[in-house]
C-alpha cells in the first residue's frame, strides 16, 4: 500500500501517534518504503540551495525503525528517547547529509550509540556507519519533514483474524455512488452487494477488495 504520510499522521494523531504507527508495522515484520515526490524525473533534492544527498521520486527501503536511550540527557528531565530511521537507497551510494548523516555533529557524538545499535542487528543487516553504502540514519522529524509518500507491505501477525467473503458485480448492480441520485440508479446501487462489520471492541481493521 502507498500512503501520503500526512494521511496517515491525521488518522493516528499527530507525530507521536504516527511514530507508533512506523514501530508497530516494523514490530510486524512489515516491509516499509519511502520516497519523495518531485516534478519530472529522479533528481537531487535542494533545498536553499543546498542538496540533501536525498533523490526525489526514488524509492528508498525503510529497513528499521526504532528508539535508542540518550545517554546525554539531564536525568532531571523527563526521558526522551532518540527516534531514528534507518534507511537504504538501493543505488549503494548518495546519502542523506543532514543530521544523522554519517559526518554529522550527531554521528560523532552518539558513535558508541550508534556502534552499540548496529551490534544488535543480524550480521546480514550491520554496516559500516562511515561507508558511502546507501544506508544512513534519519531522525523521525527530519524523515518527515523531506519524504511525502509512504509504502507498506502489510505481513499481518498471527494474532489477527482474516475473513473473506465472495461475491460480484453483476448486470443488474454496479460500484460506485449514482451519479444523478434519480430513484432508478439509487435503486440500483442498493442492489451492490453489502457486508456490515460490527466489531465488538476498539478494533483496528483492514480491508481489501481484489
């Protein structure tokens, strides 16, 4: 599925409910993507005169999303954790050079962090943070604030419950609102097949129509 991203921050509230969003389709085993949308072909992005090191309308895989303890922090102050991407152009080169970037003030001050992370990772899945290989870090407001569409391929985990029904349109019913509202195409439409979903609970639904 593709998403606008802005869709999807005003359906779960704003940045801290998008931010759960990303950390539960990640939790899900989901594949995740993102790009830029741009006027014309691929091409840098710049902004103030300056590029990003990002392309526009290139898609990008979403390989991580997580959260790390700021170990900077004034303990006085309520914890707030690090929320970062980790992200790869499939070209293998031309990186993000904004904060986070493999030069930034932020990669050097967080490197035992960031090493720390990487270690975790599957060895199939670590890099090198200072190797111009694709893969770079973005913080969540600075991925926001440049990319615009969002990609999802949905791996539903084993605690949802599927259903499927069968049906069809037919000569006598077709899809989609009636045109000029006249009793003879209302009638019609109300001859489309029709299923009612009742859930019992806060649910969070997906439908599919194929």
């Amino acid at each position: 599925m593709c998403f606008p991203h802005k869709m999807i921050e005003q359906h779960y509230g704003g940045h801290d409910g998008f931010w759960a969003y990303l950390m539960s389709r990640r939790q899900d085993g989901c594949l995740l993507g993102c790009s830029i949308k741009g006027y014309g072909k691929e091409g840098p992005q710049i902004i103030d005169g300056k590029p990003t090191g990002l392309i526009l309308n290139h898609a990008y895989g979403l390989n991580d999303v997580f959260e790390l303890k700021d170990p900077f922090q004034d303990p006085k102050e309520k914890p707030e954790p690090l929320r970062l991407l980790r992200i790869r152009n499939p070209w293998g080169k031309s990186e993000w050079l904004g904060k986070w970037s493999d030069a930034s003030e932020e990669a050097k001050k967080y490197r035992g962090v960031i090493e720390e992370y990487i270690h975790t990772l599957a060895p199939d899945e670590q890099y090198d943070p200072d190797a111009d290989d694709g893969t770079f870090l973005m913080d969540f407001h600075d991925w926001h604030d440049n990319f615009s569409t969002l990609f999802v391929n949905l791996d539903f985990p084993d605690i949802w419950t599927g259903v499927r029904f069968r049906s069809k349109w037919t000569k006598s019913n077709a899809g989609g609102l009636p045109v000029t509202y006249t009793k003879e195409e209302c009638d019609r439409y109300a001859t489309n097949p029709q299923f009612m979903l009742r859930p019992a609970f806060d649910t969070e639904l997906m439908c599919s129509l194929t």
